[in-house]
C-alpha cells in the first residue's frame, strides 16, 4: 500500500498543491488542487523541487499525476496582475529585477521542472485535460507520458507574449522535432491526444477511466527489470544525440563491459 511520506515539511506541501507519497520502489507526486485546476506558483514549485530533494534512496520510478478534470491550467494568473501573489514577486519585480537576479529567479523557478530526468530514475507523467504552458512543460519534464483521451496540450506564453522558459522547449523540440515544436509554441494551439500519440509527444493514450492503471501499469513493467540496466540504458539514450555513431558504439560498449563484470562479480 502507498504511504505517505514522513517528512515534517510534507503537510506543507499538501497546501501548496503537492502530494508524495511512496510505495517502496514507486513514488507517486499528486498535484492535489483540482478546484484550482492545479494552477501553478511558485510555492507549488517549491513543494515540487522538495519532493525530488527528499526521494529515498530505493525510489527507481515516480508516476507524476494529477486530482481533478486537469492535469495543470498553467500559471496562476494573479502572478501576472499588478498584486501579484502574497509573499512572492510579482510580474512587474521580477522584470525590473537585475540582470543577475531575474536569472536565479527564474533557475530556481526550473529546479521544478528538471529532477524528473534524473540518471538514477524513470519519471512517468499521467495527463489528462488541460495541460496548458506550465502544466505542458511539467509533463514534458517526465521521461514518458501516458495521457487520456480528452488530453489538451498547449503552449500559451508565446501568446501572451512570453517564451516557455520552464526547461520545456528541449524536451520538445527532441520529441516532436524543430518544425512541429516551433508551430505548436509560436501558434500556441490545442494538441489532443490522438495527434501527441502520433508525433511522440505520448507514449500511449487511453481512455480517461484507464489513466491511472495504465500509468500504474507502465511504473510496474519499468520495476520489473534490473535497476543498473536501465540506469546504463537511460544513460545511453539520454547521450545518443550528442554522440557521432562511432561514439555512441563505444559507448555502449563501455557500458556492455560494466554490465557484464557486475553480473559476474568482479565490477569495481
């Protein structure tokens, strides 16, 4: 049975929209704000970056999900009005912010959004509804995406004027290619489920009723094989694209020859 963590600050992140809980091998983060439709800010990405600090050791897979009819409207609007958010900056600081200062806001706004492709884990996004500019780029974050049928992926920041800047725009651009990233950012339009199964942006779509079994059902067959392997594996994939072919061969040969000596006992 899953259990909730133990961890003093956990309740706290309950409050700002974040709930981890861990089932041995499996850890399981719910945005839980669904009257909100899970909008973000900054306190709920502070919960999150907590969530990945605080991971146990023996955590091999996360399933990110969400309560509710959307996964994440985006950003709370309030951080774009003149009142901002209590307690955090608001549009108008930020952008007045020195050049250094409005970089480390926004780098530390990202920590969010990037422990998800750790080397030591496989991440899992369930999506279904809206997953709109930041909710999107949260998804992206997860090394797989499984998604319902009622799925609605958008990136709205060029519209309002902004750029995506949550670490979304790699994984993208790497899954979808440069053309179809830059047209679905630019134009900011809606991608339902069938068109991201079909350009990659998913892994697999399935009905609503199905998600979370289907999600649940991905986390089990990624447990089922030997942690090291698919550490190494990620680890391959992860480079390929910035190795030559002859790189990539040599790579997985050094990692072959490190499999092979800690399945016969004689690794470092």
């Amino acid at each position: 049975m899953t259990a909730p963590v133990t961890d003093p600050q956990a309740p706290s992140w309950e409050q700002d929209g974040v709930r981890l809980e861990i089932d041995g091998e499996l850890a399981v983060v719910t945005l839980c704000q669904p009257k909100r439709r899970n909008a973000q800010s900054p306190a709920l990405w502070r919960a999150l970056a907590a969530a990945g600090r605080d991971l146990p050791g023996a955590v091999r897979v996360v399933l990110l999900r969400a309560e509710g009819v959307s996964f994440s409207a985006g950003l709370d609007r309030a951080m774009f009005t003149a009142e901002g958010i209590p307690g955090e900056p608001t549009f108008l600081q930020l952008a007045g912010a020195a050049d250094q200062e409005l970089d480390d806001t926004i780098a530390f706004y990202q920590q969010a959004f990037t422990w998800w492709r750790r080397p030591d884990l496989v991440s899992i996004a369930a999506v279904q509804g809206h997953a709109v500019g930041a909710g999107f780029q949260l998804a992206l974050g997860c090394d797989l995406r499984v998604v319902a049928d009622d799925v609605q992926f958008a990136m709205k920041e060029t519209s309002l004027g902004l750029v995506p800047d949550l670490a979304g725009t790699k994984p993208l651009t790497e899954l979808v290619g440069y053309a179809r990233a830059l047209e679905i950012c630019a134009t900011g339009r809606w991608v339902g489920a069938e068109e991201a199964a079909a350009i990659g942006l998913a892994n697999l779509a399935v009905p609503g009723v199905e998600l979370d079994a289907a999600a649940r059902d991905l986390a089990a067959a990624l447990l089922a094989a030997p942690r090291n392997a698919v550490i190494e594996t990620k680890a391959l994939l992860q480079g390929a694209s910035g190795r030559t072919f002859d790189e990539q061969r040599s790579a997985e040969r050094a990692a072959q020859a490190r499999r092979l000596r800690d399945l016969a006992g004689i690794g470092d």
